[in-house]
C-alpha cells in the first residue's frame, strides 16, 4: 500500500510533527508545490512581485516518520519516479537572486511551457525535460534550518543526478529521520546559475530504507553510473575540498584503499561537479564511475 503525504513546511527540524509514520522497506509518494509557492502563474508574472511572500518559497512536502530509524543510522532514500503534475514551469531572476543581480533593477518571472518532453524555452530552443529534486533531506539534530539552505541534513543541495532511478543517503539525526522533500526542477543544469531551474509541481514516489551500521558519508547520491559525494560550505573551495575527502573516506572505508590510492584516484577518474552556486552555501558533488571499481 502506497502512502500520499502532500502537507509542506518550510524548514527542517526535529520539531515538525511528522505528518505520517511508514515502516522502513515503504514506497511514499510526495505531492510537492514548486518552489515558489505557486505565487508565480502565467496570469501574473509580469506583476507576482508586488505581494510576494519571500518566506513562503522552497516549501518540502513532509516530515514523514521512519519506522526504525534512530540516530546514527543512515536513510536511503530510492527515487522511483518523479511525474511533472503542471504544464508550466517557472524561471526566475533578478536583483534578488542568481549570479548576475547587478544587471537587473528588479526581479523578472517567466512561465514557460513544459509540453511532449520538453521546456520550450523560446520557438527555435527546446530543452529536453529532465525531472530533478532540489530540496531533500532529513531533520538536524541542532537547530532548524529553513529549506533554501544545504547543508549535512541535505537540503536545498539542488543536485540535478536526483532522478528518478537514484538513490539518495541522508543521515538519521533524530528518531524517525523526519524526510521532507520538494523543490522539483523540469530543467536544471549543473549551477542553477540565475537562482532557479524550470520550476514547476509533481508528485514523487520514493522507497524508505533504514540501513544500520552504514559508513558511507552523508549526504550522498548513487546513480546507475556514479558514486557521488555531496558536500555544501560557504565557499566553492570548501565545498569541493569537503566533497572530495567525503570521497576519498568512501573509497577507503568500501573498496580498501589506500588515503593515496583514493586521493589519486579521485584526481584521474572522478569529476568534480558543481551543483549549485546560488544558495546560501555552496553545494559540490564528486562523479566517482562505479565502472572503475
């Protein structure tokens, strides 16, 4: 039996009271907001600024309640299908948000369409749909922290490999792991450079595994392809030199390796990778090939 949650929050803390409660080895389905609330819509992008609500954006579907799951333990989390629920998808940039905020006196929304696979972003540039998942993660142990911000809880690491068929490692830092998710992009690539992907709703199904004794580090995505450690920090320097350690201590603690056989390892087959730029901490990633180990 499937279980639907669709209430959302706004942070991620051990205080939300769950909204359900599943045992370990359950399949969930989220039904998330996009990202902006649905402040934007294609009736009022061209004035949505003038009531929005700046604290109302990035909301994640949940907590839900993991049966078994205590501190210590790590949450697996198998991304089973991501379904796009609107033919819309929303970008956003301008003097709020994004990299280039100089160039802009004021925020600028666009509704695109998202219609037979694709983002059409303009009548000769159609951009291949890709559902991803921005914001996921568990609840800290320590204080709540608002969902536009990654960190070791995951979060809004806005990671475009969370799709469907990957799994995602969070950590159990309180009874229940308190999973919230949302933040579902059409589109994104690699940066989310102008603040936003195609932002738009759908429902995502996922399978809830509690694994005891697991050393791999958190936060952590597996592909069909890759191992991929994700680090965020204030700095894309810190946040690549976490990623990569976070990879070296994987490869050392699962497959035996030497600190310098993983360390040099890591430098001639597994890229680093950028996922985000534009949160309030910066979010990499390393791309170790299972192909290789």
């Amino acid at each position: 039996m499937h279980t639907t949650i669709k209430q959302a929050n706004y942070t991620f803390s051990k205080d939300n009271a769950p909204v359900a409660s599943v045992p370990g080895g359950s399949v969930v389905k989220f039904e998330s907001l996009d990202a902006l609330g649905g402040q934007i819509t294609r009736e009022n992008a061209q004035d949505g600024f003038k009531n929005f609500d700046w604290n109302a954006v990035n909301p994640a579907t949940g907590p839900l309640f993991v049966e078994g799951a205590v501190p210590g333990d790590v949450l697996r989390v198998e991304i089973m299908d991501i379904r796009l629920t609107s033919d819309a998808g929303v970008l956003l940039t301008g003097s709020a948000l994004g990299l280039c905020k100089e160039f802009f006196d004021d925020n600028i929304a666009r509704v695109v369409d998202i219609k037979g696979g694709y983002v059409e972003f303009s009548p000769d540039i159609k951009i291949p749909v890709r559902p991803m998942i921005g914001v996921i993660g568990t609840a800290p142990a320590g204080e709540p922290v608002n969902n536009g911000t990654p960190g070791e809880h995951g979060g809004n690491m806005d990671c475009r490999e969370i799709i469907a068929g990957a799994a995602v490692y969070l950590p159990v830092n309180v009874e229940g792991a308190l999973l919230s998710m949302g933040d579902v992009h059409a589109a994104m690539a690699d940066g989310e450079s102008c603040g936003t992907g195609a932002e738009t709703t759908a429902e995502i199904t996922v399978k809830v595994d509690v694994l005891k004794d697991c050393v791999w580090p958190t936060p952590f995505v597996e592909s069909a392809e890759h191992y991929m450690p994700l680090a965020s920090a204030a700095t894309a320097d810190e946040a690549i030199s976490r990623a990569v350690l976070h990879g070296v201590d994987f490869l050392m603690t699962t497959r035996g390796m030497s600190r310098y056989d993983a360390i040099t390892f890591i430098s001639l087959a597994a890229d680093v990778r950028i996922c985000q730029v534009v949160d309030p901490l910066i979010t990499a990633r390393v791309n170790i090939p299972k192909s290789l180990i």
